[in-house]
C-alpha cells in the first residue's frame, strides 16, 4: 500500500504542474474569472474540466489484480486491471468552481473515457467519477472563496466514496477488497492533496486578477485625476484632445481615441493622420456603443477604416455618461485582438466611469454658473428701481420752482441710467467705472442736498483696475444717503476710500450719521431686515452678489455704533479688468 503512495505523490506533481501551466492560458484566466458563467461558458467548463479529468485517468498506475503488480501509463486496460489515478481532482475542481452543473458534466466526459479504458474496476470508476462531481457541487458556495482544507476533505471524501462503489459493484468482492486495501489509502491522500493544490493553484491566480484589477483602478484613478481640469470644461475638441494625450502617454496602446455621439473629437497615436477630428463617426461598434451604452471589444472588420494599410486591428470602445446618457466614447486602440487583456478591459471600464462622472460634475458647474448669472441680473434690476423712484421725486419737485435745474438733474439722470443699463448688460467692470458711477448718482444726490452732503475720495488710482461686481458701490452710497444721513441737518459727509493692501484692494464707505443699533446690526447684509425705515434689502442683494462673484472672503464688513456713523467694507482680491473676461 505505501510503495503506491510515492508514485502516486510524483504523478500527481504531474498534475499540478499541467494545472499550473494551464491557468497561464488566457482562456483559462478569464473562465474562472466569471462570477456567473452564461451557457456557452458552463459548456466550455465541462469539457475542460473533462478534459482535465482525463488526463488524471492517462497519467495513473495500473494495477494487476491477479499478479499483485504495477505497471506504468494508462492505456488500454486488461480485465484483471485496475487504475490508481487523479481523475478525481478535475472532477472536485469543476463541482467546487461551478456547481452541480459543471462537476457533474466533467463527470460524465472523465466517467466514460474511463469505462472505455474497461479493467476491473471500469464501471465503478465511471460511475463514482459522476458522484464526484455531485459530491463536490454539493460544496459549492457561489462568490465565496473556499478554505484549502475544506478542498482537502472534499477531493478524500469523492476518493473514499469511489472506494466504496468498487467494493459494491466490482466482483468478485475479495479482489475488490484486496484492491481497496492496496490502493485506497494512497488515492484518499493524493487526490485530497492534490484537490487542495489545484484549488491553491485557482486562488493565486484569482489573487493576480484582483491585484490587477486594482492597480488598473488606481491607474484609473491617477489618470482621471490628470484630465479632470480638462474635462470639466466639458466634451470638446480642445479638453478631449488634451485628455486623450495623457491618456496615451500613460496606457501601452497603439491610438487614444474620443468622440461625442456624432463626430470625432480627438486622436492620438498611430494612424493619427487618417483618423482625423472633426471626422464624423464611422465605425459601426463606436455607433453600437453610443446606441447600448455597453463596452463593445471592435474586431478589425468593425473598425471600418478606409485606409487599408491602418496599422489599428481592433478596439476596446466604452461609453462616457453623464446622468445615465451616454454622450460620447472613449476608445483604446490595439494591433490585434490578442492584445485585448482584462486588465485593458478594467482601466477602460474604470476610467470611462470617472470621466463621466468629471463630464456630470461640468455640466452641473455649468448649470450652477448659468443660475448665478440669471440671480446676478435679478439682484442688479432690483437695485435700478430703487434709485429711479427717489430721483424722480426730487425732479417732479423742482419742475416748477426750479426748472433749469431739474433740466440738468434729468441730463444726470440719463447719463446714471446709460451706465446703469451698461452695468447689466456685464458680468464684471473696473472700479474705475463703477466710482464714475456712483459721482453720477452723487450729482443727483448733492443737488436734492443743496449744501447739506458733502463727499470726500480717498482713492489710489492704482487701485482703479481692479474688477468688480457691477452695481455694487453705488447701494452702499445710497444706504448712507437714505438711512444714515437722511435726519441730519448739516455737515453730512460721506467717505469713499479705494486703497491698495498686500494682496488687493480695501473698499470702504463711512457716513457720520445715526448709526446702526445692535440687533439689528447683527443681521444685516445677511438677510433682509425689516424695519420702520426699511428692509435692508440693498446691503443684502450687494452681499450675496460679492460673494457669488467674488468669494466669502468679499462679504460686506459693517461696523457701526448708535450716533458715531457707520462703516461698510469689503476686499477684492487683485485680478485686473484687462485680464478678466467680460459678460
């Protein structure tokens, strides 16, 4: 009995090493990747574990009954002989890998070559080899990796199970016990090693497919990372362009391709000079994949290149969505079809989901930058009526008595309108613009003061360049006006300052009026604050369009106390007129 087991050891290093060999296969690979084998792919897995299974039959021990001797290779099989052998350890793998289904199949192909063989023990061995399928399926655990002793037991119990069939169905039975005796043991131990071997074998190449799948994930990752300045301008020529050059440079491809759902939006690579941008779409799989928005694996026919000497053979081609619409591809090009891996596979699928969610992530700061605008224009024509009505009261007052000089306030008025509506029609001005703005409304204001309102500007001209929200000056002047100044007799003075700071401009308006109370202080530029005098709805619109425009660090700063005045800043950081892009 253990003058077998050594031979038994060396053949089934016979196996293993067949097993290892055979999962360098890319068939092989991919197969025990799947998590859920379709059809054709349970079909392809019974005969190659069936296959498997014969191997293990050609490369037993055969074992004379009536002599007591062992002879070497499987062949034919005579009556007297019996086969000491690894079949088993193809069976348990198919039966723990893919279920009933495929352990059972595999089986069946490994039982009757084996009863082809004839020998003593010909029928039961074919019989148990479809037990051992079942027995072994009964195992299976879908999606969860199994413990290398768990496969140790299994492959021992199919072993021992098959020991039992040849002692009911081989007769006579006292040579069929004899044979048990002489060969069980040895097969117990050798297939449940060599069942536990291969399901080792399995695992480390399962591990490389993860481990490779992960770092295309990170590869994925970084290069998202590098395209999403680009992207987030969203899907044109330009950003495409730029993003398929980083790609390229970092992906061992022959040609980097993007398109929208019509055209071409950028090539980079070989055969650059006929796959042209601008180009529209010709490819049936690209159109397919627009249509499915399923990754399509392109044969050379499917490229529909006019070009016959195009060195492009195939290509992997993925959808870009954005919000569940696929608007574009992403295409990696390759010699042949053979050089299409899983790992290509994975870096393309993972890197097509993160450049559709930078193209989401565009389309949303586009819409977000559309809503600002709109509320931008909305705030700025709440500010315009509020002045007109109060200039038109004065002129309505001085038509009779003092018609001249209504004459010039309307002239003022004009001139204040003409930049107000100027002032709508941007996105940005200078300060130097906006401060002319507001000495056109001051002109108006002085003549409804007479002597009482006095203005000072203490103003850097070197400050003047600096951009700014339109319409936002001349509502803090109108606040000192209407809240701050309005119940003084004389010496009303207003203080304007534009001065430089270390990284920009400081902007201020001081009033010596009545001053702000604390509560309401506390509120205010936040929210519109109701109140006898007013709702603070000015200072609020100003508020929130400097921010939007400018950033939190350019909200309004109001300090005030009851009777000592009140100031209200703000900061802008130094980007000039000349470098901003105007609305």
């Amino acid at each position: 009995m253990f003058e077998l087991l050594l031979p038994m050891l060396e053949r089934l290093g016979i196996i293993v090493t067949v097993a290892f060999i055979i999962t360098r296969f890319r068939f092989f690979r991919e197969l025990i990747d799947q998590k859920t084998l379709d059809r054709p792919q349970q079909y392809m897995a019974i005969v190659f574990f069936g296959l498997f299974g014969i191997i293990g039959t050609y490369t037993g021990i055969t074992y004379n009954v009536n002599s007591f001797e062992y002879g070497s290779w499987a062949i034919n099989l005579g009556e007297s002989e019996a086969l000491a052998n690894s079949r088993v350890i193809g069976i348990v793998a198919a039966g723990l890998f893919g279920g009933y289904r495929i352990g059972v199949g595999a089986g069946l192909i490994a039982g009757i070559h084996r009863f082809s063989l004839g020998g003593f023990t010909g029928f039961a061995c074919g019989i148990s080899a479809v037990i051992a399928g079942l027995i072994a399926g009964f195992f299976h655990k879908k999606n969860q990796s199994l413990k290398l002793k768990t496969a140790l037991m299994i492959g021992a119990l199919a072993e021992t199970v098959q020991m039992g069939i040849i002692l009911t169905i081989s007769k006579p039975y006292a040579r069929a016990w004899e044979l048990v005796q002489e060969i069980g043991l040895p097969m117990i131990v050798a297939n449940g090693v060599g069942s536990a071997l291969f399901l080792l074998i399995i695992r480390n190449v399962l591990n490389e497919e993860e481990k490779a799948g992960a770092i295309q994930a990170q590869r994925a990752l970084k290069l998202a990372e590098s395209t999403i300045s680009h992207l987030r301008k969203g899907l044109t020529i330009v950003s495409a362009q730029k993003a398929c050059r980083i790609i390229y440079n970092e992906v061992e491809v022959r040609a980097i391709s993007m398109t929208d759902n019509h055209k071409i939006l950028a090539h980079v690579g070989q055969a650059d000079d006929h796959h042209l941008p601008g180009g529209m779409i010709l490819t049936r799989a690209t159109r397919e994949v627009i249509q499915t928005g399923e990754l399509v694996v392109a044969r050379h026919e499917d490229i529909d290149c006019s070009d016959p000497n195009c060195p492009l053979g195939a290509a992997v081609i993925a959808p870009l969505n954005r919000k569940n619409e696929v608007v574009g591809t992403l295409k990696f090009y390759v010699q042949s079809e053979k050089e299409v891996s899983n790992v290509l596979l994975e870096l393309i699928q993972g890197l097509s989901a993160l450049l559709g969610q930078q193209l989401e992530i565009a389309e949303a700061e586009k819409a977000q930058d559309l809503a600002r605008a709109a509320e931008v224009k909305a705030l700025q024509a709440q500010v315009n009526p509020h002045f007109l009505f109060n200039s038109l009261n004065v002129i309505v007052s001085l038509t009779r008595s003092e018609p001249d000089r209504a004459r010039a306030l309307l002239i003022a008025l004009s001139k204040f309108f003409r930049q107000n509506l100027e002032s709508t029609t941007r996105t940005w001005t200078s300060l130097k613009k906006e401060l002319q703005h507001v000495k056109s409304y001051l002109t108006i204001e002085e003549t409804r003061f007479v002597d009482k309102l006095h203005v000072q500007y203490e103003v850097e001209d070197r400050a003047l360049d600096v951009k700014i929200a339109p319409l936002t000056l001349q509502p803090l002047v109108e606040n000192c006006i209407k809240h701050g100044i309005k119940d003084q007799e004389e010496n009303c003075t207003i203080i304007i300052q534009i001065k430089c700071v270390r990284e920009g401009v400081h902007v201020s308006v001081i009033d010596n009026g009545a001053g702000i109370i604390p509560e309401r202080l506390k509120a205010l530029g936040d929210q519109e604050v109701k109140s006898e005098k007013g709702t603070g709805l000015g200072l609020y619109n100003v508020n929130k369009r400097l921010k939007h425009m400018h950033g939190e660090q350019s909200a309004l700063n109001i300090t005030s106390e009851p009777g000592k005045g009140t100031e209200i800043s703000f900061f802008l950081f130094e980007k000039r007129e000349e470098d901003s892009a105007w609305g």
